[in-house]
C-alpha cells in the first residue's frame, strides 16, 4: 500500500485556523477529499495519513468527520494540550474512532519550547509512551535541543519528527539541525516524514540540490525503516505542486535503495507506525 503520510483538509469558515490567512490567498480557501483525490489515483497512492491543521479538538473532531465517510484517510492525526489536566479522557474519546491514529505536539507554536520539559508534559508524554500512542512532534530546527533533552526523559516515546525538524534550507545551512537530529535519530521508537521541506526553502525558487543533503542526512540518519513520505499537502502549495513535491522525495533515494527500501517510505512505515489495520 502506498501512503502519504502527511496532509490536511480545512474549511476556513470553521474559523478555528488562525495562521491562514486572506494574505495566503494559496491556502485561504477550503481543501477537502475530491481536491486530493486527483493526486493520489495520479500517483497511485491508496490512502492518507490526515493531519490536523488548528489546536483544537473540535478540528480534530472536523477531520475525524471527514475520515468516516472517506475511505482514503487511512489514520486521523488529532491535537491534545498535555497542559490540559483532561488530555487523558479526551484522548480515551477520541481513540473511539477506529480512524484515530495519535496525535500531534505543536511545539512550533509555543514561544519558549522549554516548556515542554516541565514536569505536567513529561508525565503526560510518559503516559502515552508506555501506552504506545503514536505521537507526531511539529518543530522548527532550533527548538531540537529541547526535543533532545524531552526523549532523554521519555526514551521509549513513539514519535516522528514532521517536516525532517524543519532545518533552515533557505539559507543552506545544516548546523545545528544536523547535530540535533544525529543525537533524535539515536532513539529508535523515533521516525522522520520526509514531508514539508519545499516551504522551508525559497518558495517556488528552489531546486532539488538545495534540499538533497537534508533529505540524505534523515535517511542516512534513520534508515530506510523510519522514513516516511508525507506531501504536507495543500500546505505546500506555498512552494510546489503535489506533482513537484512526490518528484522529489522519488527521485533522491539513495542508490542503493531498492524496491524493499522504497515500498518502506511511501507506505509501509507509515502503516507499521501508525498501527494502520491491514
């Protein structure tokens, strides 16, 4: 089965995304399945792993909706505040639906990442470790030493890192993404979307070199067993097409990976690691 491992659906008059705006007229508009759709039977892809896109359990409840009625979103990634005292009980009801798959960590948006060191996450990350919830972490590559510092304390965490930790490929450095990555890569309940990495460049201006030796360093890094392909559609309209964005992650696969290797990263990671029915 090949999967995407990575991508949204929103309808802006649900008001709940702040961050898109009329000043992103690519994205200000809504994105659902029969807009999807093209791409994947283009690409023949059969499922999705869909992501939310706002911090809120009814958007989570939104996407849920969304993968009741559509066969092709395979597992729904949701949003909890381990902040909130009820994270627990609102997981036990959103795990009801046999479409959710874990949830996603937006340390991207928390101003001092630090915060995710403090005692109320950790014990609550720690909860979902030893439950085996499968757990997305959005981060940008300078909060990495504290994700670092985070799996110390809760080493059999099953995570995956969105977006290959967002490293600064616009400007073309690797340091200190590479070294923070290095030391992630170490934990092996810890896996990579190669997802997301044409935003992080200049938008519609970049060329696959630029973005090579980010992508060799994460499969270098994690192996052909804790990749994943993600197209972090429509969000990358910003930069690329679908077409461009799949392109890409086809076309700078090792050399020596072969079938057994690609079959791993468009689909069958994704599916071990969100414990998809098979």
């Amino acid at each position: 089965m090949r999967i995407d491992a990575h991508q949204h659906y929103w309808s802006i008059k649900r008001g709940d995304y702040g961050w898109i705006t009329p000043e992103l007229p690519v994205l200000y508009r809504d994105f659902l399945p029969e807009h999807l759709m093209p791409h994947l039977e283009k690409h023949q892809l059969e499922g999705t792993i869909l992501v939310q896109a706002a911090p809120t359990l009814e958007e989570t409840q939104f996407i849920l909706s969304i993968a009741d009625r559509e066969p092709s979103v395979l597992g729904v990634v949701g949003w909890l505040d381990l902040f909130d005292s009820n994270h627990w009980q609102q997981f036990e009801s959103l795990r009801s639906n046999p479409k959710f798959a874990g949830f996603r960590v937006m340390i991207q948006d928390m101003p001092d990442s630090s915060r995710i060191l403090e005692a109320p996450f950790v014990e609550a990350l720690t909860q979902y470790a030893e439950a085996d919830v499968p757990v997305d972490l959005l981060v940008t590559f300078n909060q990495l030493p504290h994700v670092v510092q985070l799996l110390e304390r809760v080493p059999g965490l099953r995570g995956v890192i969105d977006h290959i930790g967002k490293p600064p490929i616009s400007s073309g450095e690797l340091e200190p993404w590479l070294q923070a990555m290095k030391r992630i890569a170490r934990f092996p309940g810890i896996y990579c979307k190669l997802s997301g990495m044409v935003t992080e460049a200049e938008h519609h201006n970049w060329q696959p070199g630029q973005i090579a030796p980010y992508m060799n360093a994460v499969m270098q890094l994690f192996g052909p067993k804790r990749v994943m392909y993600g197209s972090d559609w429509p969000v990358c309209l910003l930069s690329a097409s679908y077409d461009s964005v799949i392109s890409l992650a086809e076309s700078s696969l090792p050399p020596d990976w072969g079938n057994e290797e690609r079959q791993k990263l468009f689909g069958e990671n994704a599916a071990v690691f969100y414990k998809l029915a098979r």
